[in-house]
C-alpha cells in the first residue's frame, strides 16, 4: 500500500504541479518545434531540389534545342550538298552526252576519209595501170615506129 501511495502521490503531484506541466509543455513544444523545423528543412531541401532539377531540365532543353538546329543546318547543307552533286552528275553527263556525239562526228569523219582516201588510191591504182598500159603500148608503138623508119629508109634507098 506504501508504494501505491508513494506512486499515486506522485501522480498526484505530477498532475497537480504547475512546474512539472509547463516543462512538460516546453518538451512539446520543443519537440514540436524541432519537427516544424525540420519539416521546414526538408521542404526547403525539397524546393531547392526541385529548383536544381528544373534548371537542369531548362540547360538540357536548350542543348537540345541547340543540338536540333544543328541538326537542321547539317540537313540542310546536305541537301544542298545532294544537290549540288546532283547538278555536278547531270553536268558529267551533259558533258559526256556531248563527248559521245562528238566522237562519233569525228569517228564519221574519219570513215568518210578513210573511204575518199580508199576511192582516191584506187583511182591512184587504176591511174598507174593505165599508165603501164599506156607505156607497154608507148614501147608497142616506138617498135613499130623503128620498124616503120626501116622499112621507108629502105624504100628510099630502093628507090
């Protein structure tokens, strides 16, 4: 019973004693005040973290916008690129087109000489039988020639 006494006295001075609940009301609220600030840390770290995260995500954005008209200057300048090798490959061929007819012009050109100068060493070939002709029946004639001056210059001395 003495200590159902002493324990409930001390309940009943606990309970009673000014002192005792206004350090207990300080405990509270310092308890309450250490989470409210730590509540306020935490919300602050979660801010600044958020902030951090956002202006990380606007410096990513904007290497990616960067990087995009990279992206887009380099198509282009291949398209024009692609097209400049397309007007090179159409020239190349233009050029080679006129090469083509060119030498074809030439190489018609060259089969017509080639013909005039056959036509003209057959004339040449024909012009030297002829000649040969013409110099066997020369040699023909002066032999006949030589005969015939004989035969007068005997006549004379006959006569």
């Amino acid at each position: 019973d003495s200590d159902l006494v002493e324990g409930d006295a001390d309940q009943l001075i606990g309970q009673d004693d000014p002192l005792q609940l206004a350090a207990r009301d300080r405990h509270v609220e310092k308890e309450d005040l250490a989470s409210f600030v730590a509540k306020k840390r935490e919300m602050f770290l979660v801010q600044y973290s958020l902030g951090v995260k956002r202006d990380e995500m606007r410096k990513l954005e904007e290497i990616a916008q960067a990087e995009e008209m990279k992206l887009e200057k380099a198509e282009q300048f291949l398209e024009e690129d692609a097209n400049m090798f397309d007007a090179f490959l159409k020239e190349t061929d233009k050029n080679s087109v006129e090469a083509i007819k060119l030498a074809e012009q030439e190489t018609k050109a060259k089969m017509e000489k080639v013909g005039e100068i056959k036509k003209i060493q057959a004339q040449i070939t024909g012009l030297r039988s002829e000649i040969s002709k013409n110099e066997d029946q020369l040699k023909e004639y002066q032999t006949y020639k030589v005969f015939l001056e004989k035969a007068k210059e005997k006549e004379r001395r006959l006569k």
